[in-house]
C-alpha cells in the first residue's frame, strides 16, 4: 500500500451529493443508489439527476413527483439514512444562467449545477472542439466560458458547482472567487477528474472557498466513491478540514 492508499484509508465519507438512476442516464435506481449509500455507512444522500434542458438524457418534468415518491418512499425504509432530492441543472448562456427556473428551485431540496455538452447555448461544440485539441480562439473560449458560470452562480442559490474544469476551458482562480462570494461549494469529482491538482491548488488560494466530493455515481457500486479526491486534495497540498463531507475514522490515533 502506498502512502496515497494510506492517507485516504484514514478517512471516510460522510454523504454523498452527486448521483445519478434511471431518471436521467444513471444504471440503478433510486432504492438501487440509496441500498449502497447504507451498506457503506453514509449518513446521507442525494438523488442529482441531469436538468431537464439536456438533449439526450435530461430528468423529464413530469418525472419530478415521481422521484420525490420514491425518495420520501426511502426515507421511510430506511429511517438511519437521509435521502435528498436534488438536481445536476445544466449551465447555459441565457435565462438565469440555468436549464431550471427560479421557480422550479422548490421542487428540490437543493441544485447543484455543472457545465455538459448537449444542450443549446452553451458552446457546446466550441467546447468539444477544444477538448478534441482544436485550440485557436481558447483564451476568448476561456473568457466566455467563466462568465457563464459566474453568471449562474450569481443569479441562482447553487449548493455545489459540479466538476468545475470540466469539458473546457476555465478561469479557475475567478470562479472560485465568485464560489467564495455566493457559499457554493466546488466539487472535487471521482467520475471526471475534476478538480484536477492544478485546478485544487488555485482554487484553494482564494480565502473561504470550501469543497466536496463527489462520486457523480452513474452506477450504483460508485456511490460513496471518494478516496480519488482525497488523494487529489492531499497532492494539492489542500488543507483537508476544507472538504466539508468527509472525516477521519475513529479507528485513527
């Protein structure tokens, strides 16, 4: 065992916010992601499906009450377990920066948002184009990028700011900036790789930034899913009390 393995084994993940089921592009169902948040000891979790506005596999509206059904069902079954219903809305260009309205924000417990491909008005092919090493326009790429994310980070109450660097091009240190202003956490995702090192070491420079980990299950056996972002924040020299949702084992000295 190495001294990464070993650092993360002192630790355990308390909740996990960001997971997917049938709703949206997920494998399991709810009960599915809920089953594996008990048997790995959690304290709670969240059901995050993909908002609405995405092309290919965005949570039907008319889907909503049915999800908040099974949840408040699980919440039942299994009393020791929190479950929460929350979203994964898509940043988008216009509107209030999201594919959910302000109203629709009552629907949830909490939303959590990111930027994806497949949706309009959000550079989407701009975006896979750079990804791809296409890389002329990249710092105006970069500049419109963030001003979307600022954009809907100041304009809606964002719990968590999903795999910030993720699909593009980024200001880092001017989106952890706003982070700090608004409260929002910044994920560090054990699906996509992001927060990367380079992205945790300059986002931590900004003073009241917090972070969290996140499995973005998709499957259920994920859920829970965290010692990737551990060991990424211990890499970035990031003070681990920063990571809101984890904490050390009591078998620990």
């Amino acid at each position: 065992m190495d001294n990464k393995e070993k650092a993360a084994d002192k630790y355990r993940l308390v909740y996990d916010l960001h997971t997917h089921t049938t709703y949206s592009h997920g494998k399991g169902s709810v009960e599915d992601n809920v089953r594996e948040a008990f048997n790995k000891k959690l304290e709670f979790i969240a059901i995050s499906d993909h908002g609405p506005g995405h092309l290919f596999y965005g949570i039907n509206r008319n889907e909503l009450v049915n999800m908040r059904n099974d949840i408040e069902r699980m919440n039942v079954k299994y009393p020791k377990l929190s479950v929460k219903m929350s979203v994964e809305a898509n940043i988008i260009k216009g509107g209030n920066g999201l594919d959910i309205t302000p109203d629709e924000f009552d629907e949830f417990d909490f939303v959590i948002a990111g930027y994806h491909y497949g949706l309009f008005g959000c550079y989407c092919i701009r975006n896979w184009l750079w990804s791809k090493g296409f890389r002329k326009g990249e710092e105006r790429l970069r500049k419109i990028n963030t001003e979307m994310v600022i954009k809907a980070l100041r304009e809606n109450d964002i719990s968590i700011l999903t795999h910030p660097g993720d699909k593009g091009p980024f200001d880092i240190k001017a989106i952890a900036e706003v982070c700090a202003e608004t409260d929002t956490l910044m994920e560090i995702n054990t699906w996509h790789g992001h927060m990367t090192v380079e992205e945790i070491k300059t986002a931590a420079q900004i003073e009241g930034v917090n972070f969290i980990i996140s499995s973005d299950a998709h499957t259920p056996d994920r859920v829970g899913d965290f010692k990737a972002g551990i060991e990424r924040a211990e890499e970035a020299g990031l003070d681990l009390s920063r990571i809101v949702n984890i904490e050390k084992t009591e078998e620990v000295k």
